[in-house]
C-alpha cells in the first residue's frame, strides 16, 4: 500500500495537511496527490534520511505519523454500490472523493441545476426527489446547512418543473456558475454522510442492473459491474448488435489464458465495443473512460484514475 502521483482520497488530504503542518506545503487541501504533493513529500523524506522517492509508503507514513502504520483506503470498506458511484461520480464531476458527491453546474446543458455524483438535476426532473428526501428525513441537517433558505428551497421544490427551472436559472450567473450562497450550501449538502446515503439510494435501481448486465455480458469482477454502471450513466445501454460484436470479440480469446487475463480481455471487449457505438464526436472521450474502467488504471480529462488503489475496485468476484 502506497500514495503517490495520481492517488485521491480522503487518506491523501491527510497526507496534505500534515505536510501543510510542517511548513513544507502551501498548495491545496484537495486530497489529489500531484505534482506539489510529490515535491513536499521528497522534501520530508530528505529531511529524515528516507528514500527521497515522492512516494508515501510504510516508511514515509510512519515517519510522516509519529509512528502510526499506513491507513488502507478507506473507500475499501464501503459497498460496491458506493465505490461505483464514487468512480462514476469522479468522471462525471471531474473531481475526487467526497467532492464527487457535491458536484454542481449551472445551466449550460439546458437543465437548471446539476447536482451530485451523478448528476441529477431539475432539468429531467430527478434532483427535486432527493432534496425533498433529504428536507423530510434529515430535516434538521438541510436546515443548519442552508438556514434561512432552506424554507425558500421547500417551496421551489413543490412547484412545478419549468417554475424550478426558472428558479435555478434566477441564482446563477450568465456563464452559468451557481451564486453564493446558494453553490456553497449545495456544496456543503453534497459532503454529509446523510446525502450520499441518499444518493446511494437513488442510485441503487441503476446498480442492480448494471451487476444483471455483467452477468449478462459474462463479466464475474467488481471492475465488471463498475464498467456496467459507468456504461448506464453515461451511455444508456448496449444494443442488440454492439452485442454480437462484443461476443464474436470474445470467441477470439486465447482458450489458454489465466482467468484474469480472459475478464481483462472480456472488459476491454464491451470498453471499446460499445465506445465505438457513440456518435462520432465522442468516441475518444467514451473510449479513454471506459478503458480506464476495463484496465484498471487511466487519465481522463487530465486526471489520474487508479481503481484497485483509489476506488477499491478490482477483478474480485462481485
């Protein structure tokens, strides 16, 4: 177990803010391990004789802790159905986890307000149910986060679609980025423990069908089920005969490979297959995303995915 460049995660803002503690990092607490990150931790290891590596193994984190052992990824601990959406969620929001959850965009896709990791949001009707989920379950916690308007948001959330649109499109501005303090309030709601239990919850219709098309695509591993889910979200489906190619790809499988190696080869199958199926214009971005998914490790849109380590995603059985 290590962190280095390309990690995420709430163990790697740890990581961050003892450096910060020591004077020998000025950056951002943002749990992304980059190139800052690296730099203040080769300083670290230098001033107490360790391999100047930039890499935050056992050592470092000993070191680095007064003496404590390094912490496994929290996120390995957390169900599936969690670890998909988190991994989804980062490539929809472009962001690490928890702020995957707290994603928010305005109105440039026509649809008011985007929200969380998965983006629901008022344009197709699907953020209103959980933030009147959140207002009636958790009552208390939607009010101390957005206070005086939290009354203000019951209200809009009892209206009707095009009057939550207007209202959504009213608290923005013309480059469509949300105004305060409503962006930081919705932020804010994003990162409680109680909204991403709704947002599992939300999410969990999606994720028992993306394990029935695994297994309906022969898919046995956790990276199966993520790259299903991711496929969903993103994609919609697989039609009939984007289908046929995958298993005609999958007929070309050497009979002599390792049962991993036949799952990788599968994954890479249905990755490029249905990526191939896009429109044009979005081949390559589908096609780099769901790679990442099938091999376990990629860059999308700039970022670093490493899904064993980061997401505690792997070729396990589901």
């Amino acid at each position: 177990m290590s962190y280095q460049v390309g990690s995420k995660g709430p163990e790697v803002e740890k990581i961050q803010k003892k450096l910060k503690e020591r004077g020998l990092y000025n950056g951002p607490i943002d749990g992304i391990f980059g190139g800052g990150t690296e730099a203040a931790v080769r300083k670290f290891q230098a001033d107490n004789n360790l391999q100047a590596d930039g890499v935050v193994g056992a050592k470092t984190w000993e070191a680095l802790f007064g003496g404590s052992q390094i912490e496994r990824a929290g996120i390995a601990t957390q169900s599936l159905l969690y670890r998909c959406l988190a991994l989804t969620g980062s490539f929809e929001t472009n962001s690490p986890i928890p702020e995957c959850f707290s994603g928010i965009s305005g109105d440039f896709d026509g649809q008011g307000i985007s929200f969380g990791a998965l983006q629901w949001n008022f344009g197709q009707g699907s953020l209103p149910p959980l933030l009147k989920t959140m207002a009636s379950t958790h009552k208390q916690v939607f009010d101390q986060i957005f206070g005086m308007h939290a009354d203000v948001l019951r209200e809009v959330l009892a209206e009707d679609r095009q009057d939550q649109l207007d209202w959504a499109r009213s608290i923005q501005s013309r480059r469509f980025v949300v105004n305060e303090p409503w962006r930081g309030q919705f932020k804010s709601l994003g990162r409680t423990a109680e909204f991403q239990k709704v947002q599992m919850e939300a999410a969990k219709d999606k994720f028992e069908r993306a394990k029935t098309l695994a297994t309906s695509f022969k898919l046995r591993s956790e990276r199966g089920v993520a790259l299903m889910f991711d496929i969903l979200t993103q994609n919609g489906s697989i039609s009939a005969s984007t289908k046929a190619q995958i298993f005609a790809d999958y007929g070309r499988i050497p009979a002599t490979a390792s049962e991993k190696e036949k799952e990788v080869a599968r994954l890479r199958a249905v990755a490029t297959r249905r990526a191939q199926s896009a429109l044009p214009e979005w081949v390559h971005d589908v096609l780099v995303r769901k790679l990442t998914v099938a091999e376990g490790e990629g860059t999308v849109h700039g970022e670093r995915y490493r899904l064993a380590e980061d997401y505690g995603i792997s070729l396990n059985s589901f």
